[in-house]
C-alpha cells in the first residue's frame, strides 16, 4: 500500500507552532483509521527558538503516533535594530526555503504528500511545492476578519501611496469588517520602509492562489467575514474563484500538554470565585 502524509510547515513562534500542532492532532484524529497514513511536521532552528518546545514536540510525539517532528538544521540570521523582529523573521524563513524543498524531495521517495499546509510567515515555501505538484493549503492562525484584512490587502495597497503610521484618522474599508483607522493596521504593515511591509504583501499577493485556507475560527463567530472572503469581496482583482475557506476552529490546546498547565490550573480556580459576568477574558496568541 503506498504510504501518505501531509506535511505542515509553522513559523517559528511558539503560538504558530503549537496552532499547526493542534490542527495536526484534529487531522489525524479524522485520518486515524487509514493505514500507512502520517503528518511530518517541519520545525526550524536558530531564530526565536523557545526553551518549552522541544519538551512539547516530545509529549506530542508520544500521545499522537501518527505526527511525527523534523528540525532543520540551525540558520544563523542577525537582528538587528534597524529593522523590525517581523522583518527578521520572515529573512529567516527564507532561508529555510532550501531545506524545506530538500525535505519535501526526500519524503516524495517514499510516501505521496497529500497535501502542504503552511502558515502566513512560510509563503517564500510555496512556489517549491507547487513546483513539485503538491497541494499548498493556508492555515491561517488568527481569525476571519484578519484573513478578510489580509485578502483585501493587495487592493488597499494600490490605493495608498504614504505609510499607515503616517494616516491617523484616515479609515480603511474592508469587506467583511468594520472600518479600521489606518494607524492601527497590524505592526508589520504600518511603514511602508520597513521589509516586513512588502514580504506581507507577498504573502497577501499569494492567498488567492492557495487550494484552500484554514481558518482558527468558527463560521458563526464571524459569518460576514467569512462570507467576503468566500463570496469575493475581499479577492476585487481575481478572474476566478476564490480558495475555499475552512472553518475549523476553535482549536485550543489541551493545558495537560504544555508547561503552564498548574498555572492554568490556578486561573481557572480564582475564575471559578468570581461573580458571575465579572470577568471579561483576552487571549494574546500563546500567552493567552
């Protein structure tokens, strides 16, 4: 029987990766009844590497069989002052590009990628794997009206011609949001002269021509997000059809798998003492 897998590849942050892990662990809970089926999951090493997660990828590793982990070799990167982590970040990734279709080549050899599932940051990864004839999916961490943001972006672009920092009280339109003051845009495309700018602006460029994206969300949440994404709206330049959208949240990670999970313990039982709608809960990525 020819084996089959599908392989993820996360940015490096510890919220991307245990996002992709969870995702990871639902794709195969559905895939756990077919035989000489896996999940590779690629890891980089040498920029914003955290402590807690080799001792996760090794809990992961024991309780699901079926996700297995690879760690390229480390990538020395240098950040700097003069430009932005994110910018750094995505210069890293880039670097990884060649271990990333030297993986992809050495899987091919004895198992059929079904598909390759990379986050916003991994899009440099994108065109080998379409070169080699391999489905690439999005999974796309923060919810639908970030994605619908991110759809319409390449349109705001060729609308704008100064930095967002520079336009406060200017509102941007997006389908499927509420208007949002250009100041308050996401870090990474607020100066135009910063590199992170133009690489996001890739990664927007590129969405549409993905087979599909995951989204970390769920379609009652954010129905009219989710529907300009899949009717269109926030595609205006597009001759074809849209990326299908995959609702497939929430995705929340088991706490009896992380290191923080007395620390979770000890949250939920001051909540518990609390009166009832006294509380009102923000979750920051990973850290939430």
């Amino acid at each position: 029987m020819v084996k089959t897998t599908i392989v993820m590849y996360t940015s490096p942050t510890v919220g991307h990766v245990i996002s992709m892990v969870e995702l990871a662990k639902l794709l195969s809970h559905q895939h756990q009844q077919e035989q000489d089926f896996s999940i590779t999951m690629l890891l980089t090493t040498g920029f914003l590497d955290h402590p807690s997660i080799d001792p996760y990828v090794n809990r992961i590793s024991t309780s699901h069989p079926l996700i297995s982990f690879y760690r390229f070799p480390s990538v020395a990167v240098t950040h700097s002052n003069t430009q932005s982590l994110a910018a750094t970040g995505f210069q890293f990734i880039k670097r990884n590009v060649v271990n990333v279709e030297s993986k992809l080549r050495e899987i091919t050899q004895t198992s059929v990628i079904k598909s390759f599932i990379i986050d916003m940051f991994c899009t440099s990864a994108m065109e080998v794997a379409s070169t080699m004839g391999i489905p690439v999916y999005y999974f796309f961490t923060s919810g639908a009206a970030v994605l619908a943001l991110c759809s319409y972006f390449p349109k705001i672009h060729s609308e704008t011609a100064v930095s967002f920092k520079e336009m406060v009280g200017v509102e941007i339109v997006v389908p499927g949001n509420a208007p949002l003051n250009a100041a308050f845009m996401p870090g990474p495309v607020l100066d135009r002269e910063d590199p992170a700018y133009w690489e996001m602006l890739y990664f927007c460029e590129h969405l549409s021509m993905a087979k599909g994206i995951m989204v970390n969300t769920f379609r009652e949440l954010e129905v009219v997000a989710v529907k300009a994404v899949e009717d269109g709206a926030c595609f205006p330049d597009l001759k074809r059809s849209p990326p299908p959208v995959y609702c497939i949240g929430p995705l929340i990670a088991d706490p009896q798998e992380s290191d923080e999970a007395r620390e979770s313990k000890d949250c939920l039982s001051w909540l518990d003492k609390q009166p009832s709608r006294s509380v009102v809960y923000l979750c920051f990525g990973s850290r939430g």
